[in-house]
C-alpha cells in the first residue's frame, strides 16, 4: 500500500461524510468497515460500537439533515502506518438541521482512524464533536 492509497481512502470517506449533510448515508457503507470492533462517537448521542449499531446511528444522523453544502476539511495532524492510520480535522459546512429550511453554520472536530483491511483502507473509528474553539473550563461539567 503507498501514501496515495491512503489518500484515495480519504478522498472517498470525505465524499462519503459530503453525502451525509444531503441527508445521504449510503455512501458510507463503502468506507466503514463491517467489523464488530468499529466505533462511533458522533455529536448527537454517546459512543456505540459494532457494525450494525453504527450503520443505524449514521442513518439517524443523515435523517437529521439536508441540503448542506460540500464541506472544507482541514486537515490537523495525520499518519499513516502499514496496517494504521488516523486524520484529525475540521470539518466546515453549511446544512439544513433537523426542521429548520435555513442552512446553518456546522464545524466538527473530528478524528478518523483507518485499518487496511484485504488491500483497502476501511474506518474503524470516528469522533466527531462541535468543540472547535477554546472552552471556559466549567464546559465539562455534567449539565
């Protein structure tokens, strides 16, 4: 595997995570992989793990948006190892969230990790939270 099949990776889970904010989530079948182990930790309720628990999660999640625009990713930090990877990002966008017909700003922190699996870089993990900005310290107190 070289650096630009990890980079093909990505673009594909960044076209993927793209058909989210239309309200699209089958795209993502392609790029998770189906594994008991992978897990979930999305803005909208706690972590979850295996396949069938993410697959449902993600589907809720497109269900809750529409009409967004692509977003920008920028790129933190990554690496790339032989069976391993990760990238931390921003991801920008402008979406339509639940009811509302106005498109909102949305920016998430995110961190995807990939294991090669049978020649192809799969998602095993994804968190991804709104906290884009310095937080009061007080933030992480239970509400």
């Amino acid at each position: 595997m070289t650096g630009s099949d990890f980079d093909a990776a990505v673009e594909q889970y960044h076209q993927a995570v793209n058909a989210i904010v239309t309200g699209d989530a089958s795209p993502q079948k392609q790029v998770w992989s189906g594994q008991s182990d992978v897990t979930l930790a999305n803005p909208f309720g706690p972590p979850i793990r295996g396949w069938s628990e993410v697959e449902r999660v993600i589907g809720r999640a497109a269900s809750h948006l529409r009409g967004g625009e692509p977003n920008r990713f920028e790129r933190i930090s990554g690496h790339v190892g032989t069976d391993m990877a990760y990238i931390v990002e921003i991801e920008r966008t402008r979406v339509k969230v639940g009811q509302s017909d106005e498109l909102s700003p949305v920016s998430l922190r995110v961190t995807t990790i990939f294991r090669l699996e049978e020649g192809q870089w799969k998602v095993v993990h994804r968190h991804a939270d709104p906290i884009t900005s310095p937080q009061p310290v007080e933030s992480i107190i239970d509400q």
